[in-house]
C-alpha cells in the first residue's frame, strides 16, 4: 500500500496565482484532512472530509477550498495565493471517526514569494 | 481559547536512558490523547493513543499517562535509541470527525 500520497512535494508560486495540492489514499478511509504547519508551530486543521461529497470548514479555511468527489482523492485548491499562505500542508486519512490514528502523507512545502 | 501545549521545546536525552515529554491541555471536554512522531521532512506518525476514560496505556517501549485532574499528558519512551530522535506532538480530539487540535511539539534530542 502507498498511504497517503502528497503532490507536488515542493512548489514556489507568486502572488495572485492558484494551484491544487493533490492528495490521494489508498486505504479505503473515510475520513480526510488537510492541515498546514507553520515553522516551529503544531499542525492547524483546513479542512475535513467525512465521506465522498461531504466537506468541512476547520480551524484556518479562509484562502482555501477542497472538494472530494470520490473516496481516494481530497485536493485543495489555493485561488489567490498569499504570503500568509506559505506553510508545509499535510494530507491525512482514517478510518476512524474519532480521527486518532490518521496517516499523513510527506507533506508539500509551499513558499508564496 | 482552549488549546493543547506542551512545557519544553526541546528535551535532550542519553540513548538507553528513558524519556519523559509533557503536555497540559485546557480542553476539558477532550475525548481522546493522541502521540505524534515527526521526523525531519516526514509528516507526523502515529504512536499511541489513551481515551479520557483511562489514566494509562502502554505500546511497545511507549506508555502514557493521562492525569485528568491537573490536566496532563506524558509520552514515555523506554531505553531511548537515536532513532526516536524527532519532534513530538500532542494532539486531542473530542472524538467527534472534525480533525485533531496539535501542541507545537517537543524536539528530542538523544546524545550518544
């Protein structure tokens, strides 16, 4: 099994551009998250998925969007990207409703330049 | 507003010896404790769980402890090997779907 699979890994982009962070697992959970981790700093939650069409709002979702059309994938989207957005963003899945064990992917480190 | 932290940054340690990281939380209403490894350019990796009904819970070479009246959490990791160098979160969770509340995290250090 692959887990959880982040991409890209690495990515600049300029300020105003969009991109789509792309997540995918292969585990059959039900539930996915995205968090992002500043330096130094814990994990805050973006958004979360409990299920094919259903999504949302965490602790940061401001800047953000998600959607999750099928059970595997869960992309978020950045439309106009900021400085405040540059973070590591982690994917991550269960199968757990109370969300304990969660897998995460490796991360994307994202710099908003 | 109520959130999970933890006491040191950093924690340096003698490999073979045991390590002790804390956390307080403020969350009264938490459901479940969760430990997270970090190693460098990974994402977090699960370690050990304890429900709010429980005061301890031992994995292999980890246990930890939950002390509900003042409030806190201790990963215990025995005979520490350079391996176990990483960061170290705390996480809760209500036990409801909507995701983990994080501490900021404790490096550990090991000193051959």
């Amino acid at each position: 099994n692959a887990g959880v699979t982040q991409t890209p890994k690495f990515r600049i982009l300029k300020i105003g551009q969009s991109m789509t962070l792309q997540c995918t697992q292969d585990m059959n959970h039900n539930y996915m998250y995205w968090y992002r981790q500043d330096p130094g700093m814990g994990l805050k939650l973006i958004y979360y998925s409990v299920g094919a069409g259903i999504t949302d709002k965490g602790e940061v979702p401001n800047g953000y969007n998600v959607s999750r059309s099928t059970t595997e994938d869960f992309p978020l989207r950045l439309e106009l990207a900021a400085p405040s957005q540059t973070s590591v963003y982690f994917c991550a899945s269960t199968n757990n409703r109370a969300g304990t064990e969660a897998f995460f992917g490796q991360g994307t480190r994202l710099t908003v330049v | 507003g109520e959130s999970v932290g933890l006491h040191l940054p950093t924690l340096s340690v003698q490999e073979g010896d045991n390590s002790i990281i804390n956390c307080a939380y403020s969350n009264s209403a938490s459901d479940y404790f969760i430990w997270y490894k970090q190693e460098s350019g990974k994402g977090p990796q699960f370690i050990i769980d304890i429900r709010s009904n429980m005061d301890k819970r031992q994995g292999q070479r980890v246990t930890v402890l939950l002390n509900k009246t003042v409030k806190h959490l201790s990963l215990q990791i025995a005979a520490t090997q350079p391996g176990d160098s990483a960061v170290y979160f705390c996480a809760e969770t209500g036990g409801g779907a909507d995701g983990l509340t994080f501490g900021k995290g404790t490096h550990l250090i090991i000193q051959p």
